[in-house]
C-alpha cells in the first residue's frame, strides 16, 4: 500500500497541475468575469420622474403626521389610481378610462415611505445606466412600458381583489434591461454567464424571502411583469450590443 501512494501521489499532482494549466489557458482567452456597464448619473429625465412619485407619498406623509386628513386623501388616491383586478372583471369605475390609466397610475403610488424610497433609490441607480444605453427617453419609455409590463403580470397572475401600487414593475424592468444588455455583453467579450445567473437566482431568493416576509402581500407578480417587460424592450429597441437609439 505505501508503494502505491507513492507511485500515484506524483500523477495526481500533475493532472492538479495540468487542471490548474487548462484553467488558465482558458481564463487567458475569456472576457472578463465581472461586466460594469456605462452610466449616466443625474440624468434630468431620472431625477424628474424621481420627483415626481415622491410627490404623492410626500404630500400624504405630511398630512397624515399633521392630522390633516392624510387617511382619507391615502383612501381617495388609491380608489383612483391603484391597480385593481376587479375593474377588469365587470367593477364599475370611477372615472372615464380608469381600467386603462391604471395600468401606469398605479406606479405613482406607494404604501409608505420605506416603499417609496426602497423603489426610488433602486430608480436612481439603474436609470443611470438606462440613459448611457438608450438615452433619457428611451428611459422615460421603457420605465413606462415595464410598469404596463408589470401590471399586467398582476392581472393575469393574480386573483387578488387588493389594490396593488408601487414602481417595482418599472424598477425589475430596469433591471431586466440592465441584464439584457450585460448578457450582450458577456456574448460579446466571451465572458462566463455564471455571475448573471448567480444574480438571476439571487433576484428569485429575494422575492421569495419579501413574499414570506411581508406575509404574501409581495406583489411578485408585478415583478416578473415588469421583468419580462424590460427584457422584451432591451431586446427589441437594442438589438446587438452597438445598436443605440
């Protein structure tokens, strides 16, 4: 038995070695691992929007902590512009086009300040790198077509008759974007796909970790809306990775 260690400890030493060799023969001829993609920080088109869906979260925060009938104005907005499953299933509405204005009214709207802020500090770092892509409005399109995206995901995922609001459709549209064209780019340069897909099931992980979390109240379908959205616009509007618009 001692012969053979002897014997077979130098050979596996080499097939380690020759490993350790083919492994950076291959390193030697791939693009890089880690993929940063341009951005355009402080684009007008991001800050404006920004303000703009702070805007009511603002206005509501304020006249609730000054007794100013804050509950009842939160009430009065989410009425007419939440989205609800219901005025597609036969609900009368409100107002002239509600059914449809929803579909986009509803990403101006948030539950609360820890809502708002989690999805606008999101906006703030993924729209830069939308704008260095396809400009502020290619931006100020694909923002509005992944929230469409993601309410739709909500109407044909979900029966709930709660009224849904908040910009993360249009935020995971950023992001399906955003990793559209870093797969582009790893194609491109040869790079391996292990980290976006790494990302990808780290993206599910979270959803279902917030969904247990916040006791199944996580609209994750808006989500996987509002992704898919984003990766069809990225698709179409920016073909191969020189294409711009």
């Amino acid at each position: 038995m001692k012969l053979l260690s002897r014997q077979h400890g130098p050979h596996n030493q080499d097939l380690k070695d020759l490993h350790r060799l083919e492994e950076s023969v291959k390193a030697a001829f791939m693009g890089p691992r880690n993929i940063t993609l341009p951005t355009h920080a402080n684009a007008p088109a991001v800050i404006w929007l920004v303000g703009l869906t702070c805007l009511a979260e603002v206005v509501l925060t304020l006249a609730e902590a000054g007794g100013l009938g804050g509950l009842g104005l939160r009430r009065w907005l989410v009425m007419h512009g939440a989205f609800w499953n219901g005025l597609l299933a036969g609900w009368e509405s409100l107002y002239p086009l509600q059914r449809e204005l929803m579909f986009a009214t509803y990403a101006l709207l948030h539950g609360g300040l820890l809502h708002l802020i989690g999805n606008m500090v999101a906006v703030l770092a993924l729209g830069g790198i939308v704008v260095a892509r396809i400009g502020q409005k290619g931006f100020l399109f694909l923002y509005l077509f992944a929230a469409i995206g993601g309410a739709a995901g909500f109407a044909l995922l979900s029966n709930s008759e709660s009224p849904m609001v908040g910009a993360s459709g249009a935020v995971f549209g950023l992001i399906g974007a955003w990793k559209f064209w870093e797969w582009q780019m790893r194609r491109h340069l040869g790079s391996p796909m292990q980290p976006l897909l790494q990302f990808m099931l780290g993206l599910v992980v979270l959803n279902v970790v917030l969904w247990l979390a916040l006791s199944g109240l996580l609209a994750w379908e808006a989500h996987l809306g509002g992704f898919i959205a984003g990766v069809v616009f990225a698709a179409i509007v920016t073909p191969n990775i020189r294409y711009r618009i």
